[in-house]
C-alpha cells in the first residue's frame, strides 16, 4: 500500500465514522502530507456513497449521515480557497424541490430523500407534505430543475401525474427532471407517468439524480 | 407483483424468487436462512391451484384487528369502504355478529394518541355502551404517532427539518421532548380507560415516527402495565426496523434504531405487552413470492424467540400482501398461509 493509499484510506474511515472531529484531523493529517484539495474532496465524496449504503442496509442512521455530511461542509470551508484557485468552472449543482403530494401527509420518507440528496451536494427546497401541486410549478417556474414528488397512498400517487401534466402543459418540462418515489412507486408506474427518474430508495434516488446532474 | 400487477411466471422463476427473497430478508434482518424445505413448502403454496388457499382444520390463527371500525364509515380514499354507519357500536355488532371476530378495538376516527386524548370522555361513554351490547373483548386502539407532536402539528421543531440545517443535537433533544410528551398521553389515556373497565389497548402502527416513538410508546405500555396488571396490551409496528431518526434512543439498555422483529418483541414483551405485531414491507417492485418468502424468514425468528404471542400485519403493503387498495382474496389466503406454516404465527 502507497503512502498515498494510507492517508486515502484514512480519510474514508473517517468520513464512514461519521465523526466531525475525526473527519476534519484526517482532513488535515492529508494535507499535512501534501495531498491536493480535489482528490481529497473525491475520496470523501467516494465515502459519503458509502455512508449511503450503510444507511440503507440499516447500519448507521440519520444522524450519524448528517454527521458524515457536517463533516464534508467544514472540510469545504477549509479547502474552499485551494478549491476555488483550481476551479475550471465547470462543477455542477443543482436546485431540487421536493415534497409529498396533495393529499398524502406523510412525511418521513421524503425527509430522508431530501436529506440523502442535501448529502450529495443538492440545493434542497423542501415544501413538506400535502403540498399543493402549484407549488411545485412556481418552484421549477423559479428555478429549481429537479422536481421531486413522494406518496406513500395508492390514493394520492396520481396527483404525480396530474403534476407532470401541469408542468407539460405550462411548457416547464424540458426545464426540469421529474423524480418519483414512495412505497406504491415502481419504475412501471414512473415510466406511465412520464417520470424520468424512479428511486426505490433514497441514496438509490440521489445516485441517479447526480448522474443526470453530471451527464 | 408487490404493487399489484398480474404477471405470468414459470415455476424456477417463482423457486428463484422466493430464493432471493428469502436470502434479502435474512440477510437484511441478520436472521437464519429458511430450510430447502421450507422453502419448496413456500413454492407449493404460491403455486396451489386453488383460488381459495387457507389452512387445514384445527390449524386457525387468532384475529386480532387494528383502526377498529372506522374502516366501514370512513371514504376509500381514508382506506374505507363508505358505509353509512355509526363508527362505533354499529361497527363493532357486525365485526362480532357477522365477522365473528375474537376481539375488537374501539377507535376514534382520527386515530391516534393526540387527537383522541381530547375526546377521550366521548370515547369513554361510547366503551361503557358498547360493551353492554357485546360479548367479545374491546379493547381501545390509537396509533401513537409521534408526527403529530412535531410542527407544523405540534410544539416541537420537526427533527428531520433540523437536521438538515446540522442541528444535530437540537434534533434530538425534539425527539426526546416530543417522546416525553408523548408518553404522558399515553399514561393519561390508559389511565382513563382504565377507569370504566376497558379490557386493554392496541398500538398500532407504532415507531412511525422513528426510534423515539418506538422507545416513548414501551415507556407508555411499562406504564400501563403498572396501573393494570390485568391489561391486554397490543404493540403492532410501523414497518420491519425502526427507523432511526435520533439515532441513540434507548430502552432497556438498548438501542433500538435499527432493530428487526425478533429484537422489537424483546423489548415489547421486556415493557409489559402481550401480543407483538411485526411488520415485514412490501417491496412493490418485488413479486409476491419474492415478498412472502422475505416475510416469513423475518417474522419465523421473531416467533422463535418472542415468549408473547406474535400476530403478524397482514394486509395491503405488508406481509407479502401487494400495495394496491383491494388486495386479491387468493394472494391474502397464501400469506396467511406461510406465514402460520412456516413462521409459525400465534395470529394475525
């Protein structure tokens, strides 16, 4: 293993710790050794992937997410200067509004969804539960370019469709990824509905949403 | 399939399925595998030729029931059936005198612990009549639903919304206060109902708010327990594990994000309850043999180790059950099925 493996190594055990004290010493023990801000910034984003599938599998829990993203927030701060020297203006973020349907007010799934996608570097505009379907369209209207829509009802999970058909019918599609998810949701009925990202969980939901981000 | 979609499969793709199935659950639980055999049982009672598929004389569950009669009166889109009765005392005569229920729960309509503290006098009066009209046992139910406490319902900040403003620490310090408060209304009501001689109390649904309902609503029933011994006390879950929205709740000693059926009911049986009610999930984008067989593995080892009798969710989005609002007759008689041959259920 290369010196270069170790300190690698290093940082991604201690973003998996989901520790803010221990995220940040190795943080600095890599720069100390010499390592530039984008690989380390890559070998933690490469770990937060992971935090996500530990979160799925019932190993860890939000908190402890949060801790891991914390963790990322500051080491942003302190390489934000070197970061921002060698930017080729090309990195990419986007805006996400997200909410349960009119109709449906439960709530918990769609808070770990946009949690998990505030993880991954997305601007969340979270609306809540029960949520008028103008709301949606006045975010994507301001700005926002995905559109996430949870329902835990069979009887609410078409208010999904009847807010894809407003954002057709106001001339917004083209502006905007549409993402579906919920217990009912399945890739069949989001391909019926004319959605174009399905998640059958959240970390599942925001891998997919990054990948469009970054395509 | 788990959202209700009619597919044809072949019988490996089926055995494939419940293979799968079966290995996700165990390995999603931490639980020992099935047997070939009892996996090959599994596979004949998906493939039954029979559109009518139940269990062999002598071999029956009890029932027991959740959100009480409310399901008659209330509109589809509420999961009722919209018939015109009274909530109460006409729905319990037809679940005993034409569903021949083992026993029943009385509910207020909006049902859960919060709004039914506020009309627990009307609900009082009602049990009084009620049980002068019936003979099976009614006990009251009320999912403890921790939601309501948060905003924009409640007086506490929504915990999920603080965390992701990396308000760790305030986040769970709402938690703990919701779950305090929470407990409290449950001593309140059980202490009411105790008062006019109700047989006991369903929990239904419970940690659907996360870790610090789950460990709020043991607290409630060790209460409960300790104000009426004689109680019958019901704790059904939420979903499979408890969701860890705090993260280091504990009871018992223990820390309950995270845990399966067969550490759920430790710690129900360890507060005081006497029947557990697992959870498995639908996965809806999963065939039913897929779901079932997932199902059984999970709710087998919760029936192993529980010294209380386990009555497993079986209904829509559960237990193998497809997601859809009227779940085949067929599918549900299959589930209950495996679900008392192969995981051994008391009830359902």
């Amino acid at each position: 293993m290369t010196e270069y493996d170790v300190r690698a190594k290093a940082l991604k055990d201690a973003v998996i710790s989901c520790k803010v004290p221990e995220i940040l010493k190795a943080v600095e023990d890599a720069k100390a050794d010499g390592m530039e801000a984008v690989p380390i910034i890559e070998i933690m984003s490469e770990a937060m992937g992971e935090v996500g599938v530990l979160f799925e599998r019932g190993r860890i829990f939000l908190p402890h997410v949060l801790s891991a993203a914390a963790g990322m927030n500051k080491t942003m701060e302190i390489l934000g200067p070197e970061l921002k020297a060698n930017s080729t203006g090309n990195e990419k973020s986007a805006i996400v509004v997200i909410g349960t349907v009119e109709g449906d007010v439960h709530d918990i799934g769609k808070s770990i969804c946009s949690t998990m996608l505030q993880c991954g570097g997305f601007d969340i505009h979270d609306l809540g539960r029960d949520v008028p379907k103008q709301l949606f369209i006045d975010e994507i209207k301001n700005g926002a370019t995905f559109c996430g829509m949870s329902a835990l009802m069979t009887s609410t999970m078409m208010v999904m469709k009847d807010t894809i058909d407003i954002i057709v019918e106001q001339g917004l599609r083209d502006n905007v990824t549409v993402m579906v998810g919920g217990a009912p949701i399945t890739q069949v009925f989001a391909d019926k509905i004319g959605a174009d990202i399905y998640g059958e969980s959240a970390s599942e939901t925001t891998e997919k949403a990054k990948a469009i981000l970054n395509s | 399939m788990g959202d209700g979609r009619r597919v044809r499969m072949t019988k490996q793709q089926i055995i494939d399925d419940i293979h799968a199935g079966m290995a996700d659950g165990a390995d999603a639980a931490r639980v020992p595998e099935l047997s070939e055999e009892e996996m090959e049982r599994i596979c004949e009672i998906v493939c039954d030729k029979n559109k009518i598929v139940s269990v062999e004389p002598g071999k029956e569950v009890v029932l027991s029931k959740d959100a009480g009669t409310t399901k008659f009166n209330m509109a589809n889109n509420g999961c009722g059936v919209g018939i015109p009765s009274t909530g109460l005392l006409d729905g319990q005569l037809i679940y005993e005198r034409c569903f021949a229920f083992d026993s029943m729960e009385f509910a207020w309509m909006d049902y859960s612990i919060k709004p039914t503290k506020a009309v627990i006098d009307f609900m009082l009066i009602n049990y009084e009549q009620m049980s002068q009209m019936t003979t099976m046992p009614l006990v009251m139910g009320a999912m403890p639903n921790m939601g309501l406490y948060f905003a924009p319902d409640g007086p506490h900040a929504n915990p999920t919304d603080l965390m992701r403003e990396f308000k760790i620490e305030e986040s769970m310090a709402a938690s703990e206060a919701a779950a305090d408060q929470l407990t409290n209304d449950i001593g309140y009501i059980c202490e009411r109902i105790g008062e006019v001689g109700c047989e006991g109390f369903d929990f239904d649904t419970t940690a659907s708010a996360g870790d610090a309902e789950f460990v709020a609503t043991l607290r409630g029933i060790e209460n409960y327990r300790k104000i009426d011994p004689e109680a019958y006390i019901e704790c059904g879950m939420s979903a499979e594990n408890v969701l860890g929205i705090h993260g280091s709740m504990e009871y018992d000693g223990k820390i309950v994000a995270g845990m399966y059926p067969h550490e759920q009911v430790k710690l129900v049986e360890k507060a005081g309850a006497n029947i557990f009610g697992p959870v498995v999930n639908t996965n809806s984008s999963r065939s039913f043999a897929w779901n079932v067989a997932r199902s059984a593995v999970i709710v087998k080892e919760c029936e192993k180790v529980s010294n209380i009798p386990v009555h497993v969710n079986l209904g829509m989005g559960v237990g193998g059950i497809p997601m859809c609002e009227l779940p085949p007759t067929d599918i549900v008689g299959r589930s209950g099925k495996i679900l008392i041959e192969i995981a051994n259920v008391d009830g359902i």
